[in-house]
C-alpha cells in the first residue's frame, strides 16, 4: 500500500466494496420484481404488482420487508412460517433477528423464544432472549446474564430488563459489579467506571476509594491494604486491572510493583498468569532487555503464543541463538509448528552446529505453504510443498448448481442491479454448504469470471487449499501487459493486488485508497502524472486496467529504489519508502533477520504474503508445479540488508 501503512481494506461484505458489472440486463418479471424490492424497502406496499412478482426468485425478498414492517405485530407463527419458507437464504436468519429484537422490544418475551434458535448472534438479542428465559430456565437465564454482564463497556439498552431482573434476585450482586468496574477500568472506560462504584454498597466503599486512588496515582499501588473489599474478595480483579493499566504506561514499574504485592497477598493462579501475561506482553512490544531475566522464568507459566512470539523475535533481532531455541521449544504445540518458528530453530540449531537436528526443523517447516516453509525448503534443497486441493467435477454436478435456488437469486439479484443483497445471498450458502458443495460453489464462480466473489467464497468457506479458486487467473493479460512495460515481475504484481483487494477491483479502504491495488488518490496522481496518463481521478483509479498500469509503475519505482530487492520494495509499497530506509540503516543483517527487523507487524505480514502469493501464482501458471520457481532471487537471498541497498537517497 504506497505511502500508507495504517490502511485496511474496506469490510468486503459491503456493496459498495464488491459492486461487479452486470453480465446481463434486467427485463420482463426482473423489472417488475427490481421496482418491488424498491417500493417494498419504502414501505410503498400499494406501489407493488403482486401478479407480476408472485412467483418470482425474488419475491422472498419483497416479503421480508412486508412482514418485518408489521412487526411486533404479525404473530410467532407468521413469522416461523416466513423462516421455513426461506430457510436456505439470508432473509430467514434477518426475519428471525428482527423479529426477536422487535418482540423482546415490545415485551412479548413468549414470543421471543417461539422464534428463537437457541441462543442468537448478536448482544441485544441475546438480552431479550435470556430475559425471556428467566420465568421458565432461571438458572441459564442467569448464567447467561452474568456473561453479558461482564464486560468492560456499556451494554444496548436491551440489556437493561435482564440486569435489573437479575440484580433483585441476587444473581448480580456486589461482587460481580466490582468485577465489571474493575474490567471497564482497564478498557478505560472511566464513566462506566463511576457508575458503577455508585452501585456498590458501603462495605465496598474502601474499596472504591483504592481504585480511585491508584487511578490517580499508580504508584500507590503498594500502598493498598492486603484486602480490598470484603473478606478480600476484591484482590484478584482489582490488581489484575491495576497492574495491567500501569504495565501500558511502565512495564518494568508493573513489575516490581506485582513483585511486592504477590510476597504479601494470595492471589488465584488464573489472576497471576493474566496479571503475569499482561507485563510480558507490554514489556515485550517495548522490547525491555533489562527484564529478560524475569520474562523468560515467567514466559513457562503462559500459554498465549503471541508473547511467545514476541520473545522469540526479540532473541532473533538480538542474534541470541539460545534463547531463541528455548523459546522455540516451550512454545505452545500449534504455535511452535508454525514455518516460521520451525525455520528460526532449524537457524539456531544450525550455528550451534547440529546441522542434523536442524535439518529436521527446516524440513518440519518446508511440509507447509508459507515464506518460511518456502526458504526452509531452499536450505536443505527440496522443491515448495503447496498443500493443494485436486478439485474435479463432473459436467452433470456443474449444471446442477445453476438450478440451485441461491444461485438462481444470486444472478437474478445481480441482474437487477443489486450487487450487496447478492453478495450477502451467496456467501449465506457457502457458509452453510457441505465442504464439496461450497466447493461447487467456488467453480460456479470462477466459470463465471467473478474474481472477487470468487475470493471471498473460498474465505468464507475455508477452502485453504483450494488454491486455484484462492488465486484466479483474473486480469492476466493486464499483469503480463504492464508487468512487462515496466520491467516487474507479473507474478509479484498479482501477489500485491490478491493481498491488498483480494482481487476486489472496486475496494475502497478506510484511509481511502482504491482498486485492485489500492493506490491512494495522490499516488495515483503522483505516479499517472509520471507517465504522461495524468491524473485519473477517484473512479478513474478504480478501472482495473488504470490501475495496474499505476501500481506496476510504482512498485517498479520502489524496485529499482532497492537496487532490484523486492522485500524491501514490497515493505515500502505498504509502509512508506521512507519507514524502509530507516530499517535499512539501522543495521547490516541477511534477509531473514530484517524481515524480522521489520517495525510493524501488518508490513512483517505483508511482505511474507506476497512472495508467498507470487510463488503460489507462478505455480499455478506452471500447471501447479513449483519446479524453477523461487521464492527469492540469489541476490535477494544473499545481500546485506542495510544502507548499501539504496540506489539513490
């Protein structure tokens, strides 16, 4: 992403996000059922030709609106009946939600649970529901009602029936409205926080007053008594909240801070791994050598791999060979198997000089589809292991999914124009769908030339592996084309645009940047303006074309910045030229160390990913053969990453 690293993809779900040109007009009964859909979202009901919709794909559609609008009115039965009726589309779970919302609104709480599925999706209904169970299921509605109470925020007004009703029977009492002052403390939630202090009764009112005191100055924390309310049941949720708002501001303050409090106060053995968890963590990301000692003996009583991670980069930046192998081996199982990690024990036990055990890591790792597995692979000569899907499938099973009923709503959605409602529709049935059917699903999409649709139907339906749907041969001609013209790879042009648009031509990310390969606005014009097409303008950026014709030139502008090194290219297309210079003089390393030394952990991703991508692509365009193909270039692999890697400054 030129010149912006803090930029994320728009929610791909949206319409707007994945508007994708029509491959047909509306007409006949479509016409008639595009004008329902419109009148019905109106509440225009006298505006609709029943004759002409009756029947209709659609018609589900228009009568969503029509019942949703009677509600709380409409009966339960209606309301089931509608859900039976669209069981297989995304209007059957909206009605249920709707109507679980607007009867528990209404207090029809009978009502609420005839509809209801077990427990709902959402936090308000989730609130009207278990309130609905409290006459008949007390103890589940209870138990359900504390864990919608403890949170550290505030809650939808929806909740308010169930916590009062809860607080008169006893089931929210005092110690649990110290538990949520105590969370919404650490979520910096200060008004919640004064709320709910006003709530405590007097025998807490000592307590109230250390929170406020500590609040206003941290270091009284070891100044508090040895039992903070009543009978110290206070203890745990008031120094686990304490000591992790003061590691945000001073780890190694926490720290001794946690030293003095835990020599003369029992504290459970959940409340000192989390208090614990919370100073490795912040000391960690501060990278606080002075505090190895402790964060090695304490990182043995954590299973959270991110602060596992966390150690092990810092041994790898800091060339600590053993401690990396020692992090490496108490990480947890699935954290330690990752390539990554493989790869770096396979690099300590290598220049510790057990070349055999490190050969084992190296080919632990290389069994995956990963940066890592890719130059694991490279060190001990085996070809890349891709892990792919073989999906076949017959003509007849291929003609069947056109008649599938979401299907045929999908394209007649996309034929009236109404690009976001399809989207929801499909991506419905593959989260429902058999693995094989939502794999039918995939294949309709790529026979349809639906790129981005195609993505998003193998991430929605975990289809890891089905490689070919997960990277679509989408805009070849076009990567080939300016690939070419600006002397880039296409390969690594296609691997920047499937990481950054997922493949979506219309993405627009929140910082602003747009299309395949998400230029911002001023880069777009900076860079069109350079080879003479001038500035194409917000929607001109979006034509996929335009846009690869920009983003090639501009990451060939990066490349030859890097002397021809595309990690450090790819880094600056999403983190700024600017940020990668600096990386590059802090220090001369190998390739593998500044991919670690990499500041932020989106560009640390981002770069593995694109060659990754660019590897999976090229293999793909090899009939899904990874011989003659490299994830890095020998000069990429054996340069010194450091200043010298500037052509111009």
């Amino acid at each position: 992403m030129p010149l912006a690293f803090f930029r994320r993809c728009a929610p791909v779900l949206t319409a707007t996000a994945l508007c994708l040109p029509l491959t047909a007009p509306a007409q006949g009964d479509d016409y008639a059922v595009g004008r329902a859909l419109e009148a019905a979202r109106n509440g225009q009901y006298s505006q609709i030709n029943e004759a002409a919709i009756r029947g209709h794909e659609l018609a589900g559609y228009v009568e969503y609106y029509r019942l949703r609008d009677r509600l709380p009115a409409a009966s339960a039965q209606e309301v089931l009946t509608y859900i039976a009726s669209n069981a297989d589309a995304p209007m059957g779970d909206w009605m249920r939600e709707q109507a679980i919302l607007r009867y528990g609104k209404a207090g029809r709480y009978s009502d609420v649970l005839a509809v209801a599925d077990g427990e709902p999706e959402t936090t308000a209904q989730q609130c009207y529901y278990y309130t609905a169970l409290l006459g008949q299921s007390p103890a589940l509605a209870a138990a359900g009602g504390r864990a919608l109470w403890t949170v550290g925020t505030s809650q939808p007004d929806a909740c308010d029936s169930l916590f009062s009703s809860l607080r008169s029977r006893g089931e929210i009492a005092d110690l649990q409205i110290w538990e949520r002052m105590m969370l919404a403390w650490e979520e910096g939630q200060s008004g919640l926080v004064s709320y709910l202090g006003r709530q405590l009764g007097p025998s807490w009112s000592s307590a109230v007053a250390a929170q406020r005191s500590v609040d206003s100055n941290p270091s009284m924390i070891t100044r508090i008594g040895n039992c903070v309310g009543p009978d110290c049941a206070g203890n745990d949720a008031f120094f686990e909240a304490a000591l992790s708002s003061a590691a945000r501001d001073s780890s190694a303050a926490a720290l001794a801070a946690w030293q003095q409090v835990s020599g003369t106060r029992a504290f459970s053995v959940q409340a000192s791994q989390e208090i614990e968890h919370d100073i490795l963590y912040h000391a960690l990301r501060r990278d606080q050598r002075q505090m190895l000692g402790w964060i090695d003996s304490a990182l043995a009583r954590q299973t959270d791999g991110e602060v596992f991670e966390l150690r092990a980069r810092l041994a790898i930046r800091d060339r600590d060979w053993g401690a990396v192998e020692r992090t490496v081996g108490i990480m947890p199982a699935e954290t330690q198997a990752k390539a990554r990690w493989q790869y770096w024990l396979g690099r300590a036990l290598a220049l510790r000089g057990d070349q055999a055990a490190a050969n084992a890591a190296f080919t632990r790792a290389a069994g995956q589809r990963d940066f890592f597995a890719f130059v694991a692979a490279d060190r001990i000569g085996q070809p890349y292991n891709l892990n792919m899907e073989d999906n076949r499938f017959s003509q007849a099973e291929r003609a069947q999914v056109a008649s599938w009923p979401t299907v045929r709503r999908t394209e007649a959605l996309l034929r009236i124009g109404q690009e976001g409602l399809a989207n929801l529709e499909w991506y419905h049935a593959v989260a429902k769908a058999s693995p094989r059917d939502a794999r039918l699903m995939a294949d309709y999409a790529a026979n349809r030339d639906w790129p981005a649709r195609l993505v998003q139907t193998t991430i929605v339906g975990k289809m890891l592996d089905a490689l070919p749907y997960r990277f679509p041969e989408a805009y070849r001609e076009d990567f080939q084309r300016w690939g070419k013209a600006n002397g880039v790879d296409p390969y690594l042009l296609m691997g920047i645009a499937r990481r950054e648009s997922a493949y979506n031509p219309e993405a627009l990310s929140p910082a602003g940047a747009r299309g395949l390969m998400q230029l911002m606005p001023g880069t777009a014009a900076l860079v069109g303006r350079k080879i003479g097409i001038g500035d194409p303008g917000p929607y001109g950026v979006l034509d996929p074309q335009t846009n690869i014709r920009l983003g090639s030139a501009y990451i060939s502008d990066m490349i030859d910045r890097y002397r021809g090194n595309r990690i450090a290219a790819a880094a600056a297309y999403n983190a700024g030229p600017g940020r990668v210079d600096n990386w590059l003089a802090s220090a001369p390393m190998e390739f593998d160390l500044f991919m670690e030394h990499i500041a932020f952990k989106e560009t640390r991703r981002y770069v593995r990913a694109v060659l990754e991508y660019r590897v999976v692509f090229e293999s793909l365009a090899n009939g899904g053969s990874t011989q003659g193909v490299s994830v890095l270039t020998p000069n990429e692999r054996n340069s010194r990453y450091d200043a010298s890697l500037l052509a111009r400054r």
